[in-house]
C-alpha cells in the first residue's frame, strides 16, 4: 500500500477488503462545486417531491440490506444481529425525516402582538446548500445517515468522507443514491484518509458535521474555524448510568451490560461507568459481573459481540484498564488478561477512583466500571465531573425522582429505566453538552441544525394607530401609551 491508497480489513481475521484511493484538494474541490451545482435543483423541489425521492432511496437501501450488512460486518465485524439492526436504524431516521421534514421547516404563522395586528409574520426553514459528512467507524452506517439523511431533507446535497477503516460501507451508500438518481448526485461519497477530511474543511462548504475522537474533533474545529464554518461535533465518549436503591436491580444490571458491552463497547451512546447506591451496589455489582460473564466475543453469528473495529482502540482500552488497576480499582470480572486481539473479553471493574482515565476518558471497548455513591446528589456530581457522554441512565422506581435528577445532569439525553433505547426513536433529538457536543441529532433539531431560519414580516392592511413613520400623528402615540400602561401598568 502507497501513500495514495487506502485499505479495509476485515478486523476478524485481519484480511484486507478492497483499496480504495486517497483523495486530495483537487477532487474535493470537484465534489464541493457538483454539489454546488445540484443543490440548485434539489433544494428547490417542494417538501413532497423530496419526501418522495428520499422514500424511494429508502426502500432501495431495505431492498439491498443485506448487502450493505455484508459489506458492514466484513469493516467491522459485528456480528449479523448487530449490523442488521444497525441498518434498520438508520433507514427508520431516513424514512422519519422524509416525512417529517415539512413540519419541521415548512413556513408557519406566528401571532403578532397589540402593535403589530397589521402585520403577518411567519418563519420558515431553508436548505444551508452544502453539507460535509464526516464519518464514523464504530457504527459507520446509522451514525453518519443521522446527518446525511437530516440534511438532505432540509433540502441540502452532501458530500461525505467515510472513515478510511469503513469506506465500503459509505461508498455503497452513495451508489445506493446513485441507483435511485443516477443523473442528480445529491449525495456524493469521497475516499481518502484524514487530509481528505481536512480539505473538506476548508473546501467551502455550508456545514460540517463531524462523529469521532475528541482530539480529532478538535483539529476538525481548528480547520472550520479557519473559513467560519459552523460544526456539529459529536464525540465517542460513553456516558453514566445512576443506580437509585429502589431500583429495579437485575433489570438495570442487564440495561448496564448491554450499554457497556454491545458492539463491543464500541457505541458513543452506551454506558462507561455506573453509579451505584449504597444499599444496592453489592448486589447490584454481582448480578452484572454475572450477567458479563456469559458473554463471547467472537466471529461468528452466535457471539455476543464482535471485535475491536480499529486496532488503535485496543491500546487505548488497555492503558485505561491498567490505570485504574494501578490507581487501585478492583477487577471484579477480567483485566489485563482479557485482551486477546483484536477482542477483548468483558471486563468490570469496582471501585475506580474518579481521576482513572478509565472514567475521565472517552471509553471505547467492553468496559464496565461500577462505583458506590452515597446518595443520588453524590451520584450526580460524579456523573457531571466526568463528562463525556452524550447520555445518562437512571434506574429508580420513583418516576419524579428520575426527571428532578435528569434536570441536574448537564448532558443532552436522559433515559429512565433503559439504556440505548433513545437510538431507535428518530422524532427525540440527541446532543452533548459543552466539548462533548456542538448541535443535535435526530428530531425536528436536527432538521433545523440544516437549515437557515428565515422570518416574513408582510403589512396586510394599513394600521390605525401608525408608529412606524416620521409622519406619526401625536394622537396615535397618546393612544399607543395609554394602551401600553393599560397592558403593562397593572402587576
């Protein structure tokens, strides 16, 4: 392999896919004036007639699914129920934000007040034009079409980078597009490595929305911030789970394992560490290292989970599991033995002081820490001070408990009593709070976060009390006053 071709391999047996080429300056450039050119045309299609395309390019991709999955499990090695369900993930966030989009950004009247009574106002939502897609390895299909599909229908033609270990993958879904409007190329897809994304950076687009690594995304903000180009950034950090002591113990156990393990931990939207109360946390501690301990990673269809899909991520997992084994954390199941590349067996770990990078860092691997809180403020407090995640789990049977402590975490999703389960529900938005997150996913925030706000104020007939003039007459200010104290004057 040269310095202008890059490779996917099969992280399970370590083969490589396909090579695809590097793209430079020059070719993103090419990208950045076609999409130009066919937004023109796209974004000046009504909400049906796009509704209507990106509903055709959804069943094309569920017709061919289980292409893509091979194509998905061959980059990233999940086994056949994960990336099914990933797919079918991300075709549900296409197919809601067709439908959805007119009632997000479709022109609506707004109510004028006592001084305004002549004037229709109304606010509405236009396409941005060009929109670059950075994305992500670890669920390359359903992370990066939370942009992609959001974007396009706010009227906008994107150009999205892979990343280099998953290109397959965003390639296919471009042709995808391509079967469905060959002569239109709305979505364009661009292979290449990290000097690829960089010149999408700073190629002109309208919009950047990035998925990855901290460090990285802070070099994606630098470059942005060259052009002024808004981002939306979206790191991999795992968040927390919060363990009440009237909670319903083995069912957050199970909620703890799945966050923390599927996709061998792999998932931004997963579980890092859990903050368990008092009174529950030795049984609560037991029943997860029990429930961690049936699962086998592994290549075939009947494995829990897969591999490590980046083999760098290895490393980062080992160093964070040997920091809090050497800051005093327990191994209640696994540690340092439970490597065995490119997987890693389910390890839970006890009592990790709060400064461990195993808690302070972005935790990408089958990695479960459990701590004992004394109370939920305490739990609450921890969970903030170790940021990172995009989301915070509470267990508890006191529904009113769970919603005053959800408003005291400083993260952009909360569930109640169940982990990832926000990810299949495409109407609720999803962000992060300060670095961890810049903007939103999903919902009708994550049409608008493609689209510019455009507001009409128009006179519909002459107003009888006229301000707005040079030629005001003194009787209509005397008016306006008196009005004014009598809506305002009163307490």
């Amino acid at each position: 392999m040269n310095d202008h071709i890059i490779a996917t391999v099969d992280p399970r047996t370590g083969e490589e896919n396909a090579r695809y080429p590097v793209r430079g300056h020059a070719e993103v450039t090419l990208a950045v004036r076609t999409a130009n050119h066919t937004q023109n045309w796209w974004g000046e299609l009504d909400f049906a007639q796009r509704r209507s395309v990106l509903l055709d390019w959804r069943a094309e991709i569920a017709r061919r699914s289980g292409d893509l999955v091979d194509i998905l499990r061959s980059e990233t090695g999940k086994p056949a129920a994960d990336a099914n369900l990933e797919v079918m993930l991300a075709v549900e966030n296409l197919d809601w934000a067709a439908r959805n989009a007119k009632l997000a950004l479709g022109r609506k009247r707004l109510a004028a007040n006592w001084l305004t009574r002549n004037q229709h106002a109304s606010v509405g939502y236009l396409p941005l034009g060009v929109v670059g897609v950075l994305g992500a390895w670890n669920n390359p299909v359903f992370t990066p079409m939370g942009s992609i599909a959001y974007a396009m229908a706010a009227g906008n033609s994107v150009v999205f980078i892979p990343h280099q270990t998953t290109t397959g993958v965003g390639l296919w879904l471009a042709q995808s597009w391509y079967r469905v409007m060959p002569d239109q190329p709305v979505l364009q897809a661009i292979t290449g490595d990290d000097g690829t994304a960089h010149a999408l950076c700073q190629a002109g687009v309208d919009k950047i929305a990035y998925a990855g690594p901290a460090e990285s995304s802070r070099d994606v903000i630098t470059l942005c911030a060259r052009t002024l180009t808004p981002v939306i950034v979206e790191h991999t950090g795992k968040g927390s789970m919060i363990v009440a002591d009237d909670a319903n113990i083995d069912a957050a156990a199970e909620a703890a394992v799945f966050g923390a393990m599927a996709n061998s931990g792999q998932n931004a939207t997963g579980i890092q560490r859990c903050y368990v109360a008092d009174a529950v946390f030795d049984d609560f501690l037991a029943r997860t290292a029990d429930r961690a301990a049936r699962l086998r990673p592994g290549a075939d269809n009947r494995a829990s989970y897969g591999p490590m899909i980046n083999a760098d991520q290895v490393e980062v997992v080992r160093a964070q599991v040997s920091d809090a084994l050497d800051r005093g954390g327990h191994a209640v199941l696994g540690g340092l033995e439970s490597f065995r590349d490119p997987y890693v067996e389910p390890i839970v770990l006890a009592h990790v002081p709060e400064d461990s990078i195993a808690i302070t860092g972005e935790g990408i691997g089958p990695v479960l820490v459990v701590n004992r809180v004394a109370d939920l403020a305490d739990a609450v407090t921890r969970s903030n001070a170790a940021g990172n995640g995009i989301a915070v789990t509470i267990f508890t049977a006191d529904v009113g408990t769970a919603e005053f402590v959800a408003e005291q975490l400083k993260v952009g999703v909360v569930t109640v009593n169940s982990s990832t389960a926000f990810t299949g529900i495409p109407a609720l938005p999803f962000g992060g709070v300060g670095e961890y997150g810049q903007g939103h996913s999903h919902g009708k925030e994550g049409l608008r976060e493609f689209s510019r706000t455009m507001s009409i104020a128009r006179r519909r007939f002459r107003a009888p009390v006229r301000l707005s003039t040079f030629d005001r007459h003194p009787r209509h200010l005397r008016t306006a006053k008196a009005l004014f104290r009598l809506r305002h004057g009163r307490g």
